[in-house]
C-alpha cells in the first residue's frame, strides 16, 4: 500500500491545528507541558465503563495516539491490553516512559507509524480509538470505513470528533470543514454502525480549565521559540491564535463530542 508522506503530515499538522508542516518539528517543543492531546482520556474511560464489559483479554488499538494519555489510563483503569500508533517518535518516547510511570509497560506498547499504514494490517482488535486526529484517515465515511477493518465483529469504536451548531462561516477555526450531527448520524447508519453513547465538550467541566492551561503553556513555549527563531516568530503565534480560535469555536458555534460506536 502506498502512502504519500506529504499528505499524511499536511493531515497530521490539521489534527493539531498547525497550518503548516514546518510547524512539525517544533510541536513537541511547544507541546512538552501538555499529555493529553485533544481526547479526554477520562471520557473514553467512562464510556467503555458504562457500555462495555472488559477484561485483561480485551485488545485496544489507539490510532494516533500522541503521547499515550488514552492509552495508558485505559490500561491503568481497566486493566486492559492496548497498542498506541502515532508518527511522531518524540510523542511515543513520552508515551513508553508515561507507561513506565504508572507501572502499565506490561500492558501497553507503542509504535511508530503512519496510521494509514497500520489501518491495511491490523484487524481483531475488540476496541478501536481514534481520538481527534481529524482527516487524517480521510474523510468521515473513509475513516469508519478503515476503522471497521480493524476492529473484529461487534466491536467498538471509540472516536473524538466536533459537530456543527452553528454556521459553518461563522467558525473562527477555518481549516476544517464540520459537519452537522445530523450528517454525522448519516454517515454512522451508512456505516453500519450504532452510535451506543455519546459525551460532548459540555458534559466534561474541566474542558475549559484544561484548554486555558493548555493554551497558556503552548503560548509560552511559543513566546521561548519565538526568541530563539526571531524569523519563524508569525508561524509560531499562528498556531497559538489557531488554538485559541479552536477553544473559542468549542464555546459556541461548534461541539466537541465523544461517540462509542458499534459495529452492526
């Protein structure tokens, strides 16, 4: 199978609102304070807990996993056995030391890959993560359509997402295209999946306080990048105003959402 690495890191840099793939290099920098990347891994621990039965045979497989916040506190938690898959080296070295720390090393593993690599061998797993990596498996259709090869026959597929409230024009963030609940539904049902659950942005009170905290650590990485590479300062305080203008959006025009999902 034969990927364009070009497209995958234009994606990559989508999913963490980077506008440019210059920015690459410099996102673990500028995201060395922060663990978890855009999933709540508390969310997608409440929705295996209330809907699934687990145990130390179930196999995870998260997708994208930057530095292993959701894979690590499932095993933690649940005691379940997971794999993490993302293309940045700098984010698996966090996630194997993360696991070190929480004494899970024995149930997690983690490679690095493209996951549109991955998504052509892997297959079996009884839940599949793919938490707020954006279009980097393709558009909605195409993504479910990968994540089902994945996962075994009535299984799960735990994915982090936003849906559109308002007018699209009217969203700060202009770099993704979203779409409606009602066209997320759609898509699920021409799927052949059931949405068993679902947790949005509103049902978690310490989103804010994480992105304020999140936004303040990245701006000030930003600001020592910035002094270091006086000549690349506009493409740093872009990312910061792209964050910014994202969390903006999530308070009004556009709702960040959790979905369990089962294959039918």
């Amino acid at each position: 199978m034969s990927i364009d690495n070009s497209i995958t890191e234009q994606k990559l840099a989508g999913a963490l609102t980077a506008e440019t793939t210059e920015l690459i290099p410099y996102l673990p920098y500028l995201l060395q304070d922060l663990w978890e990347l855009g999933s709540s891994p508390a969310d997608m621990i409440r929705l295996v807990k209330e809907n699934i039965k687990t145990s130390s045979e179930t196999q995870v497989i998260d997708l994208g996993c930057g530095k292993g916040a959701v894979t690590v506190s499932l095993c933690r938690e649940l005691g379940v056995r997971a794999k993490g898959i993302d293309l940045l080296p700098e984010f698996i070295e966090v996630a194997r030391e993360k696991a070190k720390e929480f004494g899970v090393e024995h149930l997690c593993e983690f490679a690095v890959q493209d996951i549109n690599v991955s998504v052509s061998s892997l297959s079996g797993y009884d839940i599949a993560v793919l938490g707020a990596v954006g279009d980097v498996l393709g558009d909605p259709a195409e993504t479910l359509g990968k994540l089902k090869k994945v996962v075994r026959s009535n299984g799960y597929i735990l994915i982090d997402e936003a849906f559109l409230e308002g007018e699209q024009k009217d969203v700060r963030y202009q770099n993704y295209e979203y779409l409606t609940k009602a066209q997320w539904k759609n898509i699920f049902q021409e799927a052949g999946v059931e949405m068993v659950a679902e947790l949005t942005y509103q049902d978690s009170p310490e989103a804010d306080e994480t992105n304020d905290y999140n936004n303040r650590m990245i701006r000030r990485r930003t600001e020592e990048l910035s002094e270091r590479y006086p000549d690349k300062r506009r493409m740093f305080e872009g990312y910061v105003k792209s964050q910014e203008e994202e969390c903006d959006d999530l308070n009004g025009v556009i709702s960040g959402v959790t979905w369990l999902l089962k294959l039918l």
